[in-house]
C-alpha cells in the first residue's frame, strides 16, 4: 500500500491525502474544501452537533434580515405579492407569518430546538462510526446498506412537489397558483440538486449524453465505494427492515394524501435537511479517521457525497422552511409540523439501530427502548396504517427476509395512547 502521508516543504507538518494535514503535535486540521470545521477530529458528537445549530442560526437570521430589506428582490417579490392580496379583503396572504419576521423567527427557533434536540443526531451508531470505532469489514457493509437511504429518498421531494397544482384549495385568491408555483420551484431546486442537472436557458440544455451523466448525488457515493474497492456487482443489496421502514416513511409522508401540504414540506425540509449537515459530519469524520489511521487511499473524490451534504443541506432546510411559511394558513401547522418530524426523526433512529445491530452484531435499543421524551411521541396513528400498508407492495427482492417484513406488524414509532405495535 502507498504511503499515504507526505512532509511539506519547510513545515513540520504532513499531509494525508488530500483530507488532512497531520500537525507537528500529532493532531489533524482536515484541508480546504474539506469540511467548515477544520478541526472536526478534534471535538465530541455533542461539540459538532453545538457548532451546527449555531451556524444555522446563524444563517436563518441572515435570510430573514435580507427579507426585511426593501433592496433585496426576495422582499420585492413578496411585497408585490402582498400588495395584490390587499385587493381582496378576503384575501389571507398578508396574515402569514412571513410578514411578521419576529414571527418567523420566533417559529424557526422553536422547531429548530425541537428537532436538533432528537436524540438521532447523537445516536450510537453515529457516535461509534465518528469515533473510528470500526473495521475495513464494518465500513463496506455500513456503506453498502446506507446506500439503500440514500438512493431510496432522493424521490421524496418529487413526491412532495406533485402535491402542489392547481387542485389544491388555497386562501389566497389570484395568488393561489403563484404560492404554489413557488413551492413547486423550491421544490425543483432540491431535486436538481439531488439529481446533479439544471438549465436556466434553452442553450444550456444537456443533450442526452449529458444529462444520463450527471453527476447525481446517486453517481458521487458509488465514488465512496471505487475507494474502498467494493465493485458495482456488490454495491446493490437487499434492504434491512429499520433501512426500508425507514425509506417507506419519508415516502408516505411527503406523497401520501392522508399527509397534509405542510407534512409533506416538513418531511423534505425540516425533518430531512437540519439534521443532516451534523450527522453527516460525524460519518465523514470517521472515514477520515479509519482511512488516515489505516493508511487507506481515500480522497475527496471518494467521500464527496458526504462533503456536498454538509455544506448544501442547510441551503435546503432554509429554503423549504421559506415554503412551509407560505401554507401556515393551516390549522394547527406549528404542530403539524412538529410531528411530520418526530414520524421523521423516530423511523430514522430505528434505522441506525438495525445498521448498528448488522455492524457491529451488538445489542441497540430502538426507539421504544430509550426512555423518548413525550414531546417526540405520535399523536396520531396515521403513519401505523399507512406503513404496514405500504410494506406488503415492496418487491421480495428488494428487503431481507420479505415474508418477514411484509407479516410484522411492529412499527418504528412511539405513541401519545400507547406503545408502538409489537
């Protein structure tokens, strides 16, 4: 195997592929283009999760000053808005919260607390992995079975996006079409994003070749596997149940119509994207660790997807809860929005049990096993019928033990009247 470690001229530091420089005091400060946190090796999972709820903050307040300029074209096109809703007393556009920015942010702040403070983002699997705590074994086979995740849920958002048309009943009057539209292009985004393509004009668009090419977030984690040497034929596995309820209950939540518009958003924007920058920090932290502690040969090319994840993810989350804003009309959305990401945050921490379990065939608890603060738990029993539905149309192929995950009648959820289903 190549040294992967090399001196730099006229400093007593090295550097370790192009992930990390190795300080004269044995310590690592991951390289430019990296990570935002030059010193992600060197903080716990409490330390990292801090720094990501701060730069959030962060970062909603500085959209919401830019709302507040008349200078900034978001404010414009807003205020025009607006000013077409006033013509119509009925009209209950100007009653959202996006017009009142203390309002905005006092509902940013309340269901940012209330989803970072989940205990999946420091779930033991994310720990273990962060800390490097595993074998070359270990890490194809978390790799290989994350991937069904992460393939499995890029279509969410279009789920999500053919909720809003000109059928749904809206009380904005002539701007009815207008807020939909603009969900439908926040939406676009997200989905061009996780699909690597976009055009802004008929001259830029790919031909064929081109656009069967891009560079999907699909494309850059099978470059995680050219580093470890899995080949394609072995890339593609069966589901575990946690991994394939898990993938079932984004999908039933951002297109089932038992799900409101507000769920929907919620499920692609809150519940998906403000968790991830942190997490998928922890996982690549500890990729880097093994390979720099292993002298394995991995770059930046290989762990891409994980990059591109942590500094895009926030853009996404600021965007969607821009969307979800404009449907506060209806009843009772804070809380509907509260639990569309509790069913997220639930199903997503069984999943990395079950990974936890196939990894390191050790004993974790699920979710019913750790004492879940009530305010996480489900206030309605939708998600239970829906899901056990949802299971019996996946392909035998497609999950381990089918037969198994079709008859179980075990759900990843815990209820306000009562435990999950067993």
């Amino acid at each position: 195997m190549i040294d992967m470690t090399t001196a730099i001229p006229g400093d007593s530091s090295r550097r370790f592929s192009d992930l990390l420089q190795v300080n004269s005091d044995g310590t690592a400060t991951l390289l430019p283009g990296v990570h935002p946190l030059p010193n992600l090796l060197s903080l716990d999972t409490e330390q990292v999760l801090a720094e990501f709820r701060q730069s959030q903050l962060e970062d909603f307040t500085r959209v919401l000053d830019e709302l507040a300029s008349a200078d900034n074209p978001l404010h414009r096109l807003f205020e025009d808005m607006r000013i077409i809703a006033d013509r119509d007393p009925a009209n209950k556009f100007s009653e959202l919260d996006l017009f009142r920015p203390s309002a905005l942010q006092e509902m940013f702040l309340e269901l940012h607390e209330h989803v970072m403070s989940h205990p999946v983002w420091s779930h033991p699997c994310f720990v273990r992995i962060f800390k490097g705590e595993f074998d070359a074994a270990q890490l194809n086979v978390f790799a290989t079975n994350y991937f069904n995740q992460v393939k499995n849920t890029r279509q969410c958002v279009a789920l999500a996006q053919g909720r809003f048309s000109g059928f749904i009943d809206l009380p904005y009057g002539s701007l009815n079409e207008r807020v939909s539209e603009l969900a439908q292009i926040i939406l676009a985004q997200l989905l061009a994003d996780e699909y690597g393509v976009g055009t802004h004009s008929i001259d830029s668009y790919p031909d064929l070749s081109g656009l069967l090419n891009s560079t999907t977030h699909i494309v850059m984690y099978r470059q995680l596997f050219d580093g470890l040497g899995i080949p394609f034929e072995e890339q593609d596995v069966p589901m575990l149940h946690g991994v394939a309820d898990n993938v079932l209950t984004q999908r039933l939540l951002a297109g089932h119509p038992t799900f409101s518009l507000v769920e929907s958003l919620a499920s692609v924007g809150l519940g998906m994207e403000w968790g991830v920058p942190e997490f998928f920090s922890l996982l690549l932290g500890g990729m880097i660790r093994w390979a720099w502690r292993e002298n394995v040969e991995l770059t930046q090319r290989h762990l891409i997807v994980f990059i591109a994840h942590v500094q895009y993810d926030v853009l996404h989350a600021i965007s969607v809860m821009l969307a979800t804003s404009l449907f506060g009309h209806e009843k009772e959305s804070l809380q509907q929005i509260k639990q569309a990401t509790n069913i997220l945050m639930s199903s997503r921490y069984n999943m990395m049990s079950d990974l936890y379990r196939q990894l390191f065939h050790e004993p974790c608890k699920d979710i019913d096993g750790i004492g879940l603060d009530p305010r996480y738990h489900i206030s309605d029993r939708r998600i239970e019928k829906a899901l056990i539905a949802a299971r019996q149309d996946v392909a035998n192929s497609t999950v381990v033990d089918a037969a198994d995950f079709k008859a179980s009648q075990r759900i990843p959820f815990v209820f306000v009247n009562g435990p999950s289903c067993n």
